[in-house]
C-alpha cells in the first residue's frame, strides 16, 4: 500500500470543491443578464470562434445534440467567473441578443448561414424583425436545451481556478499553449497581461522575428516574448534545471504576474534594447532556417538561433551599441554552423551568452 501517495490524494482533493448542476440554456441567459455570470469580455479578444463555428454550435443546440459541460469558479460574492465554456454561452447569448462587449455595449446579434446539414438556416436569426426567424417553438425548445455546469466553490484553494482552466485547454484543444497561457495570465493579473501585450507587440520585435500568419494566429510571437522574459535573467545552473521549456513557461504564466520582485521596467528594456539590436544589424533573417525539406524549400522560424542570439546577447547588449554589425552577424554564423541539432535550451543560451560575453 502506498500511504505516501493515498495522503498526497486526499489533501489535493480536499482543496478543490465542487458542485454539479443541469441548467437550462434560459437559467444560464437569466445569470447573464442579472449579472450573476462574468464571461471575461477581457480575454474574449485573446481567441474567438470564426462566424462558422458560431452556426455549427447553435445548429447543435437546435438538433438537440448533447452539449459538452461549462466549468465556472464561484467568487466569494456569488458571481460565476466562467472558467470552460467562454465560446459556447457567448454564442449562445450573441444569437439571442444579449451579449455585451468589453464596455458593456450590446454586440449585434448573430445572424446564421447555412450548413451542410440545415441549409435552411441561411439569414436566420433569434427573434430579429427584418430576418426570418426561429418559431416561437423553437425559441422555447431552445431555451429548455440543458447544460452540465461544474462549479468549483470558492472555499476551494485559491488556484484551482487556474488550474482548472489550464487541465481543460491543453492537450487535445483548439487553443495555442501561449493562448492558454495569457488567460492564465489574465486570472493572475489582467494588468500585467496588458503589459505583456505591449511588449510582445512591441514594432521592432515583430519586425525581427518574421513570424508568419500562421504563427502570429497561434500566438507563438507572445510565446518567444514570454521565454525571452522568463530567460533572459536566469543564472546558468538555474537554466540547466528547467527539464521541460513549455511547462516551464506555463509556470511562469502562474508566477510572474504575482511576483512583487519582477521588474518589468528592467525586462522591458532589455528586451527593447536587444531586439533593436537585432533588428538593425540582422533585419528579418535573425532567427530564419532554410528548410530545403519542403516541396518548394521555404524560410521557418527557428528557436535555436532565438536562444542563442536574442538570449545569450541580453545580459551583454549595453557594450554592443557601437559594435560593427557585420562582425556580430559573422560570430553568429559560425555559432550556428557548429550548433548541433540536439543541444538543450539552456545550453544553447549559455553558449549563446559565451560568444557575446565579449563586445
């Protein structure tokens, strides 16, 4: 018997209380509207659903099809902060024209277009004047359709809340891990998310990158600015103890926007003097790898050249503003070309922070 890991169980099950409810989609418009449900305007912005995936849920709820549980935190005043389910009642609440953006302003309504399943749905609203709409039938059918609210109470310890919405959106989601992260970062501190979003946006840095679409959609711009932020003041031996970078990012997710000894004001210019370096001495092609893999070859973002580069300059960039660039893009170079493919972060910084020691 494992006496350890039977008291470990229990005491992390005893920090986290639940409850479990079926609630009808009209009880849950009722909270929303008498203010009992905060749905987070704050962070509705950092991911949305497109238009067609808005129709194919609301075409679910008509079709009668189960709809997956929302999860909500209950605050010490009764509110329900929505944890899970952010996309699912705000459409819910859009097509019926309730929904309120960021300023509390009414968003317009949701007008559906056809599927492949229910073309009749083209131009189809709630209960919209100059639209066709749901009968007054299906209006009550809708509002009856139920749905699984988990409610983690508030006696619960006071991370179960990030926690949860963490265990919920990584593994098989539609959410980048750097988007799960800002929301993490948002219950921390929506303050700090909204310095963190300065500086990832930051014009040079973007520049520097050269990221494409596809990459900027995921948020993996926020992602390299994060593991910048959380690196770049690290002492070797703390580096070489990070087993797992991602995880390692998540935790700082969680920490740094509680963390009175983080000095933003340092981390923001360093990270603005570094990649003003780079974007003057190295353009676009700072952190690009050829890849001649692909059919036809195409440029990538490659994390190595960050971790060497933007990470093993930083604690040296003061000496480097009058440096020749062409020399610091020539020791670049050779760093790369002898860099092997299975060299570990940490390694990379520290060998990184090496060659750069010296202007």
């Amino acid at each position: 018997m494992n006496t350890n890991l039977e008291v470990a169980v229990e005491r992390h099950r005893r920090s986290t209380r639940s409850e479990s409810y079926a609630m009808s989609i009209g009880e849950l418009m009722n909270l929303y509207v008498a203010d009992e449900m905060d749905l987070h305007p704050d962070y509705q912005r950092l991911f949305r659903w497109t238009h067609q995936q808005k129709v194919d849920f609301i075409e679910s709820v008509l079709l009668r099809i189960p709809l997956p549980a929302i999860f909500v935190y209950q605050r010490p005043d009764g509110v329900w902060d929505v944890v899970d389910g952010l996309q699912r009642l705000s459409t819910i609440f859009e097509f019926v024209g309730i929904l309120r953006d960021v300023n509390a302003a009414p968003v317009e309504a949701l007008i559906l277009a056809a599927t492949e399943l229910l073309p009749e749905l083209q131009g189809v609203a709630y209960e919209a004047m100059d639209h066709r709409t749901l009968t007054t039938a299906q209006r009550i059918d809708f509002k009856r359709q139920k749905m699984d609210v988990k409610i983690i109470l508030s006696d619960s310890d006071e991370t179960a809340k990030t926690d949860l919405f963490v265990r919920l959106n990584t593994g098989g989601t539609p959410l980048s891990q750097q988007e799960v992260r800002n929301v993490v970062m948002y219950m921390a501190s929506s303050e700090f998310l909204t310095w963190f979003k300065d500086v990832s946006g930051l014009h040079v840095f973007r520049q520097a990158i050269a990221m494409s679409a596809h990459e900027l959609d995921e948020a993996y711009h926020e992602e390299m600015a994060l593991r910048f932020i959380s690196l770049y003041s690290l002492h070797d031996h703390e580096l070489r103890g990070i087993k797992d970078v991602p995880s390692f990012l998540t935790r700082q997710a969680r920490i740094l926007p509680r963390d009175d000894t983080f000095d933003r004001q340092a981390a923001s210019e360093t990270f603005r003097a570094v990649f003003t370096f780079i974007d003057r001495a190295f353009g676009n092609d700072a952190f690009t790898a050829y890849d001649t893999v692909s059919d036809p070859p195409n440029f990538g973002f490659d994390e190595a050249s960050f971790d060497v580069l933007a990470l093993g300059l930083a604690p040296f960039i003061d000496s480097y503003a009058s440096v020749d660039d062409s020399l610091v893009k020539a020791k670049m170079e050779r760093l790369m070309t002898d860099l092997h493919p299975s060299t570990t972060t940490a390694d990379r910084i520290i060998l990184g922070r090496t060659a750069f020691r010296r202007a």
